[in-house]
C-alpha cells in the first residue's frame, strides 16, 4: 500500500510540474509581448519627439 500511495505522490508531483511549466511558459510570453509592445510605444514616442 505503501509503495501505491508513493507513485500516487510522484505522479502528482510529475503532473503538477508539467501543468506549473506550461503555465511558466505562458507568463513568459506574455511578458515578451508586453515588452514589445512598450518598446514599440517608446518608439513611435522617440518618432514624434524632434
């Protein structure tokens, strides 16, 4: 029983890690495009300025 309730854990553990990666990856992309995205504002700013 013991050793059933120990790949449970690991498992888990294994699957909880994939889903928090995915979700790591997502936040990084999203910080990606929100720094694009101010750079581009930045830019046209820069454009407008003399």
């Amino acid at each position: 029983m013991e050793i059933t309730n120990e790949n449970g854990c690991l498992l888990m553990k294994r699957q909880n890690f994939v889903i928090y990666r995915r979700c790591f990856v997502k936040q990084i992309s999203f910080l990606i495009s929100i720094l694009k995205y101010l750079k581009n504002i930045v830019a046209t700013f820069s454009q407008v300025r003399p």
